[in-house]
C-alpha cells in the first residue's frame, strides 16, 4: 500500500507542474489575502502615524517662529528650519498663470475673464492645477516602473493568478507611499502656486526709524498685487547701504500650513549674502486667507487589473481578456449563465455596482467666481448582480467551458 502511495505521488510531480498548480491555487488565494488585509492594516497605521506627526509639527512650529526660540537659535539653523518645514517662495516659476486660469474657465464653462477674478479664486484654481498633475506625474511613474498585467494563455491559472497579485501588492503600496508623503506634495503644490500666480517677489524702501532703529519695508508683487510690510532690526549705517542698494536686497517669504490653510509666517532678508531676520509689522488680507488644500488619497484604479479563476485548466479564446474596449467584464463557467454572473462578478469588483443613483446639480458663488457642482446619491449592492446598460458582445463554448464577455 505505502508503495502504491509513493509511486501515485511520484507520477503527480513528474506528469508536470499543472496538477499541482490547481491543488495550490486556493492556498495562493488565502495567502495572499492574508497577506493584502496585513498590508492594509500596516498602511493605515503608518499613515494614521504620519499624521499625527505632522500635527506635532505643526505645533512646534509656533515655538521656532517665537522670540525665544530665535534668541537661542542661530541663523543658520533658523533658516535650515523654515527650508525643510515652511513653504518657501522666493521667485516666480515657468507657469504662465493668466493661461493656466483661462484654460479653467474655458473648461469648465465660466463665462468671466482672469483679471476679472478675486486673487484667493486664483489660487484655488492653481491649487488644484498643480494638485492635479503631481498626482498625474504620479500615476505616470507607477506605470512607466510597472507594466499592467494582461492575462497570458501560455502561463498556467496559478501563475497568471499570483503574477496579477504581485501587480495589486505594488499598487497599493505606491498608493500608500502617495498618501503618507501628502504634506510634502501639499508643499509643492503650494510652492508652484505662489510661484506661478505672483512671480518673483520685490522690495521697497518705506522708512527709518533712528530710535527704535527699525527699517520699514514692503514686499510686494508686480503680478496679482501681493503686498505685506515688515520692518528688520538694523543699524542706521546698514539702513542707509540697503536704501541705496535696494536691489541687492533678495527677500525670501515662507508660509506653514494651519488646519489645512496657507498661513503667511516669516520673512528673510538676503541682503549681499548676509541674513536678516524681518517681522510683519500688520496682518492684510492675504495673511487671513482661507485657501484649503486638498487632502485627497490617490486612487490608482484606473491602472488596476482583474481576473477570474479558471474553471478547467484549458487555453481559453484568442479573444478572451484581449478585446481592445477597456469596459469589459470577463466570465467563464459551465453553463452560459455562470459564465455571464463571473463576468458580473468581475465588473462589480472594478466599479462596485451601482444600483440607484440620483443627481443633482447645484451652483455656487465664491468671491467673484461662480461654480457648478453635480452631486450624485449611490447605492451600492454587490450580490444579485445586474449591469444595467450591459450587453454581452462575446459568447463561445469550448471543451463544455462558456466564456463570455460583457461590455459595460
């Protein structure tokens, strides 16, 4: 008997790999489960932590910015500080934002002119712009180091099956990586918006005062009329050089984020490559302005790939998973029925059905610009499935197994 068993299990590895690839596809499937929920649960506490840091920071941030802090610190680490924490504008970007913001409202049907919009609407638009294509440039890269998987009749189930999952563990993990560094993006994002919308700040000579030996300036812009006053802490006799060599005189303006907005904080002077600490001497509108930065997670599901279990270890149709129409459901089965509820199956995975909906369409004024918003009422159901609007455009039966395709 025991010579039986041996000889049976010793034809089962030798006869080829494809018996054993179908009595270890369903562990593959459990563990990599198990392994996507452990990376899940991995991904929500680093970025549950990530933003608890930067809530920390955001708090230390007051004390570096204080008198006190500033006594006991030197320059050099004052100004290393607001580099790697602050956002920085010092000069104007390669955007031009008059076309930027034309190009917006064209889009989106706004009957108004760029110069006839407030500066904070301005903003957003940028914001919004620049938001957009880091996480295009994003995606981009995810694709460029990651080819999509497409179903390979010359591989068995089991590796087509744990080569796509291998596809959806690098997915999620260049989402997540997207998400944990949001604030540096936000950085960027608002780093290119400044930049864009008021071009390379300016300085003005306003006054001095001898007794309290303040040098009273104001920045400004030439584009989009950004204007602040600070005054600097200096000797008359460097006041009387920077008055006379005001073009030497570089200023650097560095904002934090507060509870999501964009908060004016400190102001370096680079006067003939010596620093000089500046104060605002005023708040103006701009100091209080409220444009909200989005804290959008990335979704890379339009670069995700689906599969189905294959029912009998045979090469199914040329046409199946290859037809060029990127809205399609792909099922098999025994019968015909089968086969279209495993298409089903697969398409809710992808678009999580959509059973109900209702929208409404609702206008909005912000300053001076004028918006539309279409908000939309789901149900969501996953069991029972039906496709409205879906027809099958595929159907052939080959050795008693149903293969269909569902376009939606």
């Amino acid at each position: 008997m025991k010579h039986s068993i041996s000889i049976f299990v010793t034809i089962i590895l030798f006869s080829g790999c494809a018996p054993m690839d179908r009595v270890l596809t369903p562990v593959d499937k459990k563990i990599n489960e198990t392994k996507s929920i452990y990376n899940e649960i991995k991904y929500d506490v680093d970025e549950s932590i990530s933003s608890i840091n930067q809530n920390i920071k955001g708090l230390t941030s007051d004390f570096h910015e204080s008198s006190l802090s500033k006594f006991f610190s030197d320059e050099k680490k004052i100004i290393e500080y607001r580099d790697e924490n602050f956002v920085k504008w010092s000069k104007k970007s390669t955007f031009n934002s008059r076309q930027l913001i034309e190009r917006y409202l064209n889009k989106n049907d706004i009957k108004l002119n760029e110069k006839d919009l407030k500066v904070s609407d301005k903003m957003d638009i940028l914001n919004k712009f620049f938001f957009n294509k880091l996480k295009k440039e994003y995606a981009r890269k995810f694709q460029q180091k990651n080819k999509k998987v497409v179903f390979d009749s010359f591989l068995t189930d089991r590796e087509n099956i744990n080569k796509i999952d291998e596809y959806k563990t690098k997915l999620k993990h260049w989402e997540h990586e997207w998400n944990i560094n949001m604030h540096e993006t936000h950085k960027k994002v608002a780093k290119l918006m400044l930049s864009t919308l008021f071009h390379t700040p300016r300085i003005k000579f306003i006054s001095y005062d001898p007794y309290d030996e303040k040098l009273y300036l104001n920045i400004f812009s030439r584009k989009n009329k950004f204007n602040q006053k600070i005054y600097v802490k200096v000797d008359r006799d460097l006041a009387r050089k920077i008055e006379k060599n005001i073009n030497y005189l570089e200023p650097i303006i560095y904002f934090k984020f507060k509870e999501n907005k964009l908060d004016l904080t400190a102001v370096n002077l680079i006067y003939k490559k010596k620093a000089l600490f500046a104060e605002f001497t005023d708040e103006t509108y701009f100091r209080n302005s409220s444009i909200v930065f989005s804290t959008d997670k990335l979704s890379l599901k339009e670069q995700d790939v689906s599969y189905s279990e294959i029912v009998k270890n045979i090469v199914p149709p040329s046409w199946y998973h290859n037809l060029q129409n990127k809205n399609i459901g792909y099922g098999q089965g025994k019968d015909k029925n089968d086969a279209k509820n495993d298409a089903y199956k697969n398409i809710a995975q992808n678009i999580k059905v959509v059973v109900n909906s209702n929208f409404t369409m609702t206008k909005k004024v912000s300053g001076s610009l004028s918006t539309k918003h279409l908000k939309s009422d789901t149900n969501v159901k996953a069991d029972d499935i039906t496709i409205e609007n879906s027809k099958v455009i595929k159907v052939e039966k080959k050795d008693s197994i149903w293969f269909v395709a569902i376009e939606y």
